[in-house]
C-alpha cells in the first residue's frame, strides 16, 4: 500500500530513500568493485569534501621452506592506503508544497525531476571514479591506435592479472566503449560460445562472458592524451632510492616538453616480478606517471609514478632491479596523441566509498539513507515569498586503488 505524504517532515526521507535506490541502480562501475566497510568511516557525524578515509591493503609475506625460521620471521607490513572524499556530485532542485505534501504529486516529481537528477549524478560520479581507476592503472596491453578486441587481446588482460596473483577468476569485469564493444561482438561472432552468449551477440549486440571476463558497455570511458615527448627521455639519477615513488628524467624538450598524468611507460632493465614467487617475468614493468609534469630550463623533471620501485628481497619487491642512470624510458602511443580507454579489472582492484554528509540544524528537514553503499543526502529549504522549496541532492564519496596490479587499460 502506498504511503501518503501529509507532512513535510517526512518528505526528505522518502526522497532520500528513492534517491539513494536510483543512484545503486545507476552505477554500473560502483556495483563491480569493492566497497569500503562501514567500520572505515563509521562513528563520525558527517563528512565534508576534503576529508579522507583510511582503507587496509592485506599484508603481503615471503614463504620459508626450512623447518628453522629464525632468520626467516617477517615484520606484518600491512600497507595503508588514503580514500580521499574528493568526489562530490551536488543537484539543487525546485518544488512546491503540494508536490511533497501528496503521495501523487510526489511521484509525478520523482519522474519528471528526481530520477534525470540522479541520472546526472551516477553519470558525473561514475565518470570522474572511472577516470581515477584509469590513470592508476599502469599494466596495459593492446596497440595504441589499435580497433582490435579479438580474444587474444583481453587474455592478455587476464595474463597481466594473473601473473600479478589475482588469486580469483570470479569477479572480473571488461568495460568497453560502445565502438570496442562493436568490434568485439563482431571479432567472436564466429567462435565457439554457448548458446546464451550467442543469442545476446545476436539479438542484443552486448558480449555477456567470455574471456575470462563479464563484458559490460560503458559510455565514460576516458580518452587519454600522452604529453608531447615519447622518445628520447631516460633516467636522470644513478641513484633510485629503494621504495621511490618518483624518477628524475632528462631528454624532454626544453620548457615545453610535458608528460601527463596517466601516460604509461616502461623503463629498460627494469622488469616485472611474480609477487609471490619474486622470480623475473618475461616482460618489463610498466608504470604510470601519478601527475602531470612539465621540463625545466634543461629537458628535465621529475616524474611521480605508481607503482612505487621495490627490489630489495622482501614482501613488496615488485621490480627485479632499480633503474640504472640513462636508462630509456618508452611509452604507450605516440606523443600529443589520444587513446581511447577501456579498462579490465577484478573487483577488488579498486575501492570505493558513499560517506554520509553532516546534516544541517535543522535536520527535520534534512534525511540521507544508503542503498547498497549508495549514500544520498536531501535537505529541503522553503521560501516563504513564493511558496516554493529548494531540495538539495548530495553525494559524496571517492575512490582508491588498492590493487591496481589486479587491472590492466586496454588501449585502443
């Protein structure tokens, strides 16, 4: 039986309520990765953009195979990692005392209003976490410039994950623009799938699971643009420190050359380790550049990237050897150039949190309620002059990437 709205205090909770289900329900990416416990952010009456959360990453451990451990015993290095609440998606909408006093006027509001407002959020939201998850991906496979998606394409995306001790072969997701999801239909239309994966290709142009992967269409994805020097950068410094999370280069041009945040590269003599094993694999480590960065007088800066340099015979070792002075760095695509994104991952390669907001004084008239990790704030504010009311929509949350090795950018 529908509930009758017949006092304007109870108005922000219901909208609230409806709010925070249509925002779950809008969220493709949030709903296929993790979600910060409320244990992380609990006890606290509201937060404000700006603030921060601090998530747990498992402690990672070398094994021993003697029966005397002595020398063996490992400190617990269980890393930390900061969830900024920097992901804010604020709506102001307006409505008159009859639409919220009344069950009916009410639900012809939330159709006309509430829904595409929320539909404005989840695309803001979902836009601004994809392109975080993006440029903190560093493992990336497929030709830059490339339109193929065929199969072996994403098994090489489940290649990266794997070598990188995804212990899980559930839970992993492609998301895929609607152009490379075309051309992957297209490229698997004559293999062997089941007969519910083919009717979908067929009937509603969408993949379903294959691959390793369930494929989801999302139209978010970002483009990204490489700085205008690619060839011809190396290592400034004979001396990387162990744990390093930055690189001094040289060989940019002179006050103008750049690298943006989210380029890709590798650097040479610099390879990948099992995380477990910490034997060399086959292929070079790559990396991100954490922030853009522009030369000085010289061809010179300095690079923030992720991951940080580990070659030391403990838990975190990542990379066979620190790079060497001249070393040549080598990126993904060419220079001033722009890379469509589609992006695989498991879902614990990324976390994410919905923090309530700190609620007005006047809190009779402000309600907030949380739908599957979706926290939606509503504060109702009147005008007596022209009997009308402001109903202000608010999301706040961010996002972390706790297991970037668990993703890899398909780039095309």
């Amino acid at each position: 039986m529908a509930n009758t709205i017949n006092n304007i205090k109870e108005a922000p909770g219901v909208i609230a309520k409806m709010a925070a289900q249509m925002l779950a329900d809008k969220t493709q990416f949030c709903q296929s990765i993790d979600k910060a416990e409320v244990s992380d952010f609990d006890g606290k009456n509201g937060y404000r953009a700006g603030d921060s959360v601090t998530i747990s990453k498992p402690a990672r451990f070398v094994p021993s195979t003697g029966a005397d451990v002595t020398s063996a015993v490992q400190d617990v290095v269980e890393e930390k990692t900061t969830l900024p609440l920097d992901t804010r998606s604020v709506v102001p909408v307006q409505l008159n005392s009859e639409e919220v006093f009344t069950d009916l006027g009410l639900a012809s509001w939330t159709k006309r209003v509430l829904d595409p407002a929320i539909s404005s959020i989840s695309q803001d939201v979902e836009s601004r976490f994809l392109q975080k998850a993006i440029d903190a991906t560093y493992n990336s496979v497929g030709t830059a410039g490339s339109t193929n998606f065929d199969t072996d394409t994403i098994l090489a995306a489940g290649q990266k994950i794997n070598e990188n001790a995804c212990p899980d072969l559930d839970n992993r997701f492609v998301l895929l623009n609607p152009s490379a999801t075309r051309k992957a239909v297209d490229a698997r239309k004559g293999l062997f799938n089941s007969s519910t994966e083919i009717s979908d290709q067929y009937k509603k142009g969408y993949m379903g699971t294959a691959d390793g992967f369930d494929f989801l269409t999302n139209n978010l994805l970002s483009t990204h643009t490489n700085g205008t020097d690619v060839t011809g950068v190396a290592v400034n410094d004979g001396s990387v420190s162990e744990g390093a999370s930055s690189i001094a280069v040289d060989g940019l041009d002179n006050t103008t050359g750049t690298i943006t945040k989210g380029t890709v590269f590798t650097i040479a003599g610099v390879f990948a380790v099992h995380p477990v094993t910490k034997a060399a694999l086959e292929h070079l480590q790559q990396f991100t550049a954490v922030s853009d960065v522009t030369a000085n007088g010289s061809g010179e800066a300095t690079v923030a990237i992720s991951p940080a340099l580990y070659a030391g015979s403990n838990g975190l070792k990542n990379v066979s050897a620190l790079p060497a002075n001249d070393a040549a760095l080598a990126f993904v695509g060419a220079a001033s150039t722009g890379y469509a994104q589609n992006l695989a991952y498991h879902k614990s390669a990324f976390r994410m949190v919905s923090v309530p907001l700190m609620l007005p004084q006047d809190a009779h008239l402000a309600a907030q309620e949380t739908v599957d990790g979706m926290t939606v704030r509503v504060w109702l504010a009147s005008d007596i002059l022209t009997d009308t009311m402001t109903a202000r929509i608010d999301f706040l949350g961010g996002l972390a990437s706790v297991r970037p090795e668990w993703a890899a950018r398909i780039t095309a």
